[in-house]
C-alpha cells in the first residue's frame, strides 16, 4: 500500500514527546557509555589512578553546579523571546564559565594540597581540572540553548559522540597514567563543547523582529530560583550516604548506595519529559493545562508497569550487580522505585514554574523535597529504623513535596507579583 503522508501540523503532545525522547536518548547514552568509560578504566588502570581521577571529576562537577548558577535553566526560558538569542547564550556563557572556572581551581588547588596525592602530577591535574569544568559548564549552557529551540536530537548524537571519544582515547593514553586517564574524560568533552558553539550558531539566528530585549536581570531571577532548588533538590542523595555511614555504618551504606543509583535511571523519563515541556511552554510562552495532564497521563503509563517490574524483580538486579550480599536487600531498592513515582509529578510542576516564571515556588518545592526527606531519614536513624526501610525516607519526602506543589500550583505566594504580569504578556 501506498503511504498516507499527513500534512496536518503536530500536536502539542507529539512535540513534546519527541523532544523528550531524544532528550531521553541523551541521557541513556551518557550514563551508559559513561558507565563503560569507568569499566574499562578500572581494568586499565590502577586503582588509585581510577580514585584520584574519579575524585577530581566528581569535584569538577561540583564546580559546575556551584558556577553555572542555573543559567541554563534560565536561557530555556527566555531564548526564544528576545531579540539578540546568540547575544544571550554567549552573556551566559562568559559569566557561568568565568565563575565555575574560579571555583574549580579553587577546589583543585584546595583537595589536592591537603591530600597530597599527586604531588608531581599537580600543575596539569589543576589545569585538567579548569579545563573540565569550563568545558562542562559550556556544555550545560549550550544543551540549555539547543534544548530551547527543539532541536534535541542533538543532545543525544552530542552525548553519543563524547562518549565514544573519550573511551576510545582511553585506551591510547594507559601509558600516562592518572594525567592519562583524566585528560581521556576531559579533553574529548573540550573538543564536543567547541562544535556545540558551531551547533548554537546554526540553531539561533543574530536578530529575531519579533523578539524583545534581554535583561540578565530577568534571567538571573529565575536562574537563582532553579539553582537554589536543585541545590535543595538534590540534598538527600549528596548528605543522605554520609548521615547514612555515621550511624549504620559502611556496610549498609554500600547496598543503599548502589539501590539508589539503580533507582535513579527511572527517573531520567521524567527528567527528560519536563525538559522537553519546559522548552515547549518557554517557546509558547505558556504551558496549557491540557498538555501538562497528558503529559502526566504519559508518565504514569511508562512508570507503573516499569516500577511494578522493578519492585518485582529487585532482588534479582541487586543480586546481578553485586551479588547475594546485595540481593538480600532487594526492599531497599522497591523503595528507592516507589520514591520515583512522585518524583515524576514534581518535575512536572518544575516545568510548570518555570515558564509561569515563578522562582520562589520552585525554591520552596525543591526545599520541601530536601528538607522532608533528609527529616524523615534523621527521625528514622535516630529511632534506628532497620537500615533497608531508610529509603522510605524518600518515598514520604516525595509525596509531601508533591502535594506542595500541587498547592503552589493552585496559589501564589504574596513575593511573586511578576509571576501574574508575565502570565499576561
């Protein structure tokens, strides 16, 4: 039979699930191909090579979260609005990369003199160091710009390519040791953030008519808010394992670790949906009730049978990954499952917030979620609550976080006025 080709345009939900499945795809294939970069790293090198590396990307990282500021999650909002949207990203970009530079080789220079670990090997580690750090931020900022004009099938070939690079650089650089090691994660990711600069080029013109002019004022207001809530947001997985290892001990601590890594792949789907509805409704300037419902309508249906199949089978994947030891603790991970259930509904009320530009409400959401969980977890360590029921801690935080947004979605807050005004542009 002859293919039907329709020339009606796409809906609004078949947009936003496509950006979200390459943004999706994106994900998938940086954890993945990162996951196999560290595999081959351990078996290549030696084991203080593999730690020393891994401290200094993990202190990279941070540098980056501290730097960037939540520029990227500004630009999403104001890129297709204003008048000069290559001017904004290359504003952005010279603020977020200048400080998270700072901060990385203040953290550099700081850990590796008081460690003394690689005393001979100090100068390129801290240059490393900078380097990765600016190029990441870069990278965040520009995935912010191409995420903003829908053109995310080049989040994941981006994602793909340096994950491929840098494994294969890999294994021509065993010979240099650490510097080796670390310059194969950092210098591949240098070279991905120079195309991206190409990428935001092509997917953004100079001068939009119908654009207004940028205020870093306005991107800033906003940016704060997503900083401070994914500060907060991410409270109980940073401080969680070290509460955790003061009273239990290192032992549980291993296998609640490794569930809740498992556990967080699911929630790259809603990650990765409320990424593409943001960029959505920042475009539209408005974000439609009934395309926030189906979108919720389309998680539920990804994630019940795929967190039913995980609970089911927890045991199973605890024991795959580190063997029986593991397995007998598989109810740490169907509660780590449970957890991303509501998770799912917070980041869409994330999306939400941010194209009704309203800062302070995702502040106090992302708080709602940090604080309550870490609470529930200290009442549950002090009681001493057997160490595979802790993770319910995260369960109880997410649904008093969702039902506060849920109430925030409905009121305002008496310091938001500009959120009203901007609804009405």
């Amino acid at each position: 039979m002859e293919p039907v080709l329709s020339t009606e345009p796409m809906s609004e939900s078949a947009m936003v699930r496509e950006q979200g499945g390459w943004v999706l795809a994106g994900a998938i294939a940086s954890s993945t191909l990162g996951f196999g970069f560290w595999a081959v790293a351990a078996r290549l090198f030696t084991s203080e090579a593999v730690g020393l590396a891994g401290s200094l990307v993990s202190l990279s990282s941070l540098a980056t979260s501290i730097g960037i500021l939540g520029l990227d999650n500004g630009l999403v909002r104001f890129a297709a609005r204003v008048s000069r949207p290559r001017a904004l990203v290359w504003e952005l970009l010279l603020v977020g990369v200048g400080l998270a530079s700072i901060v990385g080789l203040a953290l550099s220079v700081t850990v590796l003199a008081v460690s003394q670990a690689a005393a001979q090997q100090f100068a390129v580690l801290v240059a490393l160091t900078v380097v990765l750090t600016a190029s990441q931020t870069s990278f965040q900022i520009t995935d912010a710009s191409i995420l903003a004009a829908r053109k995310s099938q080049y989040l994941a070939y981006r994602a793909a390519a340096y994950g491929i690079a840098k494994i294969a650089l890999l294994l021509f650089l065993v010979e240099a040791a650490v510097v080796g090691l670390f310059g194969a994660y950092t210098l591949p990711l240098l070279v991905v953030t120079v195309v991206s600069f190409l990428i935001v080029r092509r997917v953004w013109p100079v001068r939009r008519e119908d654009g207004v002019p940028h205020r870093l004022r306005d991107v800033a207001s906003l940016s704060f808010g997503n900083w401070i809530s994914g500060l907060a947001y991410s409270l109980p997985s940073r401080l969680g394992p070290s509460l955790m290892l003061i009273f239990v001990g290192p032992s549980p601590v291993s296998y609640l670790f490794i569930a809740l890594q498992l556990a967080e792949i699911l929630n790259y789907i809603p990650e990765s949906v409320s990424k593409s509805l943001y960029a959505h409704g920042s475009l539209r300037d408005r974000l439609p009730a009934a395309l926030t419902s189906s979108m919720r309508r389309l998680l539920a249906v990804i994630l019940l049978p795929l967190v039913a199949l995980g609970v089911l089978l927890a045991s199973i994947g605890m024991t795959i990954v580190g063997g029986t030891t593991y397995g007998a603790h598989g109810l740490a991970l169907q509660l780590f499952l449970l957890a991303t259930l509501p998770k799912a509904g917070i980041q869409i009320y994330k999306a939400q917030f941010n194209v009704d530009r309203r800062p302070v409400a995702l502040v106090a959401m992302g708080s709602a979620l940090g604080l309550s969980t870490l609470a529930f977890l200290l009442v549950g360590l002090v009681r001493g609550v057997a160490p595979d029921w802790l993770p319910l801690a995260w369960v109880l935080g997410g649904i008093v976080a969702l039902g506060f947004g849920w109430w925030l979605s409905r009121r305002r807050l008496p310091i938001e006025p500009e959120s009203a005004a901007a609804l009405t542009e």
